[in-house]
C-alpha cells in the first residue's frame, strides 16, 4: 500500500507544474532577555494564461425596410491581455456553404434569405468581415479592463444592400444570430 501511496506521490510532482523549493526556518534560541528568532522563505509563483473577451453587445434592429439599403450597428467592448491585438470570426447561424451573413424568414413552408454584410472598427480602422474567415490583424482591444471602464473600444456594423431586400421572396420578419469569436494572438 506505501508503494502505492509513493508512486501516486510521484505522480503528482511530476505533473504539477513549476518545482517550488521552500526553505524551512531552523529553530531559534535564545537566553532571556534576548528573543529567539527563526527565518524562512518561500516562492510566490502565479501564471497568466491569454486572456480575451468581448462583451457589451447589444442586439441590431434594423426596422423596416423602406426601399433604401438598411445599417444599423453596436458599440462594444473586447479586452485583450498583455497586447490589445487579437483575432475575430464572424460566423452568421444561417450561413450556407457559400459563407454568406444571411437574415432567415420561415413562412412555416420555405426557408427565405437576405444577404448583409459585416464590418468591424478596431484600433486600426474598418474591415469588412467574411463570413466564417478569421482575421488576424485586429488590434486596439483593452488591455487594462476586461469590461473597457463600462464603455466601448471597438464597433459592429450590418448592412442589408437595398438591391438585397428588394429581391427578398416573401414579406415577414428576417432575422439571424451573427457570432463574434474573439481570439488571442
């Protein structure tokens, strides 16, 4: 069973990470009146991993369309530790194999879709996105509040091209779940 307990013990020094190596205080004396003192160190060890986050998103309605192309946008919030560079994907949740960002209508029959586009604001300008594709270049994230101070750094804008809605295949309400990834670089 001390076998056991040993192998088990060795395991998990060996996988535990950074070897650690405290030094233990010796046994102080002393005659009165003088005080006995004894001393000791240790080390202080702590990791930072990559550390990315977006947040302050806030839904986009677009309204109704008036027969003129239709943005709308959101301000929020992506925080980035130690470098404020990072990478995002934008993915649509009724994409097709084609990756295109696309607003869905379901009439109970058919599946209907509207085309918009993406584009981002970062510290370096704007990029219109591609559907599903990472881009690599973002920069300008937060690097000292994972919620920005409570405000915003960065920007999200959609579009639906009037050319687009015209073509729309039945009237109703078009909607779609557009996915941000934020990633560390």
């Amino acid at each position: 069973m001390q076998i056991k307990a040993l192998v088990a013990g060795v395991v998990l020094a060996a996988t535990s990470g950074a070897v650690l190596a405290a030094t233990q205080g010796s046994i102080g004396t002393a005659v009165p009146p003088a005080q006995a003192s004894s001393q000791g160190d240790l080390i202080i060890n702590l990791s930072i991993p990559n550390i990315v986050r977006i947040s302050n998103l806030d839904d986009i309605d677009l309204g109704t369309y008036a027969g003129v192309d239709v943005s709308g946008n959101d301000d929020v919030c992506v925080y980035r530790n130690v470098t404020g560079d990072y990478s995002i994907t934008a993915a649509s949740t009724n994409t097709d194999a084609a990756g295109t960002f696309k607003l869905l209508h379901n009439d109970g029959v058919t599946d209907h879709y509207i085309a918009y586009s993406v584009d981002w604001t970062d510290g370096g300008g704007t990029t219109a996105l591609t559907e599903g594709l990472q881009d690599t270049s973002m920069s300008g994230a937060s690097t000292t509040s994972t919620t920005c101070g409570g405000g915003t750094n960065h920007n999200v804008a959609v579009t639906v091209l009037a050319t687009d809605a015209d073509a729309a295949t039945a009237t109703g309400a078009y909607s779609d779940t557009l996915v941000l990834t934020v990633e560390s670089r």
